[in-house]
C-alpha cells in the first residue's frame, strides 16, 4: 500500500473548496493500492472556507493568519513528512486542477523514475483547456527559458501548482519552500540539487469562482521577484 | 583671539557632540527600562561613537575630506550620518526577514498541533 497525501491549500475558496475534496475522494476507485488521505490548508481564510472543508471530512490544518500560498503548501509538507507518507500532490484550491489526472502524474514517483512531477498545460500538443492569458503565457515562456538554462532541462509549466513528489523531495521541501510565488523557485531549487523532475501533460480549467492570487498589477511584482529568487538560488549554499 | 568664523564651528561642534551623546543616552535608557535589547542597539551606539570622534576631532574631519576629494568638510558628517543610516535600516531588514521566517514556522507548527488536538479529543470520545 503505498500511502498518498493530497494537499489543498485553500485561501478564500469557500465556493470551491467542497467541490475541489470531493472530486479528489472520488479518485479512489481509479488509485487501487493508494492509501489516500487528504489534507486541506486553510490559509487564514476571512470567509467559511474553514467550515466548508471541515464539514467535508478531511483532516484541516488551519493557519491562524495568512502566511500566502508557499506557507501553507508547505504545513502540508510538514504534515506528510511528520506522517511517513510516500507520495505528496498538491492540487489547487480553486478546481483549475483536474483529480483524474493524480494516477498520471504519481505514476513517475511510484516507479521511482522520478522524483518530482509537474503537471503541465503545455505540453499536450493539441492545446486542450485553460492556458492562461497571453500576458501570463510570456512570463511563463521566459521562466521556461530562464530555468532550462540554468537546469539544463526544459520545464515547459513552470508556474504549475499541480505536482507530485516521492518522500525524499517531501523531506527536503518541509525544511525549506518559499514563501511566496514558490513554484518556479522550485524547481530550480530542486534541479539545482539533481532531484529528476517529470513533466506530465494534463488540462487545466479555468478557475471556478473567486479570484486567483496574482492580479494584474501584482504580476510584475510576482515577476521581479521570481527572477531575483532564481538568480539567488544558483549562487545559494546547498546543504 | 577667536574670529567671527571659529566660534560658529565651535557652536556646531557643541550641538552635534550634545545631540550624539543625547541619542546615545537615549538608547542606554531604553536597554534599561527593557525596550530595546542589548544586541539591537550596539548599531545605534556605534553610529553616536563614530559621530562625536567626528565632531570633536574637527582635524580628523578635514584630513578625511581632504582625502575624499570632499570640498566643504562637514558635508562629510552628512555621509557618515547618512551610511549609518543605510547600516541601521539594512540591519533591520535582516532583522524582519528572520522574524517572518520564525513567525511561518511557528502559524504552522500552531495548524499542525490544532490538527493533532483535534484527532487526539475525536479518538478519546471513541470507546476502544
């Protein structure tokens, strides 16, 4: 049995967060031989998001204030390296990630090719579902380049929050995961330390309600920041 | 015989050697009241030393600027006040981005216990 934690950082997601549990539940019957549990991180929500997950009947951790999406990925961590579990997802909040994927995007892990595996939009030639405006799609594209350089290993979805990771990577992120904007930071993080990164295609939506956490203007910001943290990473002491 | 230009300096050096030994007691009587630990304040006392070795050694003042390139000599205190300033809100940044690193862990340690309280109270109502 190997035993499978799915962690859902919800901030504000009152309207998805029901919704987002049950379609990861009803992923059971296609993982045979998963122990699964499921794990919601309300991260200092002002609505009932804290409610809704826990009439759901998951175990919630709750943050007692807003730490931003890299803070509350990573209590889910704690939580999976503090529980022995083998296998960690972190699915999105808001439904843009699709549970029918997790037996694609785990397959890597559990054949033990891979360490980590990143769900990607892009990669499916045909281009089925959400790919994000065309302002996002540069920035995404420059991340891509950026990262395949310094990597040496082509990264097409870097801003994907849909990943999976083997117990190893699980240790090494409880310790230490960004705080904010996190996931191209990530994976150079984890390139640079020679942990094997898969990329799995799959489709995304297009969020199911509320807003997402990056607005317009705080893009640039999101930018500026990603960069310099990439930047710093490659010159960083690695333990 | 003192000159109309002399006693002006003599003035300014007796403001800013008041004014750095003011700032300096400031800071001792804030460590002894506890508002300001010990390690925080050993910029501020630097900053006050440097700054009154300055104002009293007006020679040391002229030679720095002479060396400097640095026409009008007391421009130079300027400098000075202005780096430790840069120092003390530099040192501050360092000291918020440790806080906020303790601070996530301890809101996650604090969700992570919750959780382990939470399942502990739900097994103990469970008869075994």
């Amino acid at each position: 049995m190997v035993k499978l934690l799915v962690i859902i950082p919800a901030y504000n997601e009152e309207m998805n967060i029901a919704q987002v549990v049950r379609s990861v539940d009803e992923t059971r019957r296609i993982l045979p031989d998963t122990l699964l549990d499921i794990v919601v991180v309300n991260d200092g929500s002002a609505d009932r998001t804290l409610e809704a997950a826990e009439s759901s009947g998951v175990i919630v951790l709750d943050l007692p204030y807003n730490l931003g999406i890299g803070g509350a990925v990573q209590t889910g961590f704690r939580y999976a390296s503090e529980h022995g579990y083998d296998v960690a997802v972190q699915i999105d909040g808001d439904g843009q990630h699709d549970p029918e994927f997790l037996p694609k995007l785990i397959a890597p892990i559990l054949s033990g090719t891979h360490d980590v595996a990143i769900g990607s939009r892009f990669l499916d030639s045909s281009r089925a579902g959400f790919q994000s405006t065309f302002t996002r799609r540069i920035g995404i594209k420059l991340f891509e380049w950026i990262n395949s350089v310094i990597i040496r290993q082509k990264i097409t979805d870097n801003t994907s929050g849909f990943r999976a990771y083997n117990s190893k990577t699980i240790t090494m992120l409880a310790d230490e995961y960004p705080l904010d904007y996190p996931e191209p930071e990530t994976v150079i993080m984890l390139g640079l330390r020679n942990f094997r990164i898969a990329e799995i295609p799959v489709v995304m939506k297009e969020r199911q309600g509320g807003r997402s956490s990056i607005g317009a203007w705080v893009s640039w910001f999101y930018m500026v920041k990603v960069l310099l943290a990439i930047f710093v990473n490659v010159f960083k002491k690695h333990r | 015989m003192m000159n109309q230009e002399t006693i002006e300096i003599w003035r300014i050096q007796v403001v800013a050697i008041g004014f750095s030994l003011a700032v300096m007691l400031f800071v001792f009587e804030l460590i002894r009241r506890k508002k300001l630990r010990e390690k925080y304040s050993l910029v501020w006392f630097g900053a006050g030393i440097v700054m009154i070795v300055f104002s009293v050694w007006r020679g040391l003042l002229d030679e720095v600027a002479h060396f400097l390139g640095v026409g009008y000599a007391p421009a130079l205190l300027f400098l000075v006040a202005l780096f430790f300033g840069m120092v003390l809100m530099i040192h501050f940044s360092v000291v918020i981005s440790d806080l906020t690193e303790k601070n996530k862990t301890l809101a996650q340690d604090m969700a992570l216990l919750k959780a382990e309280l939470k399942k502990m109270k739900a097994d103990e109502r469970k008869p075994s």
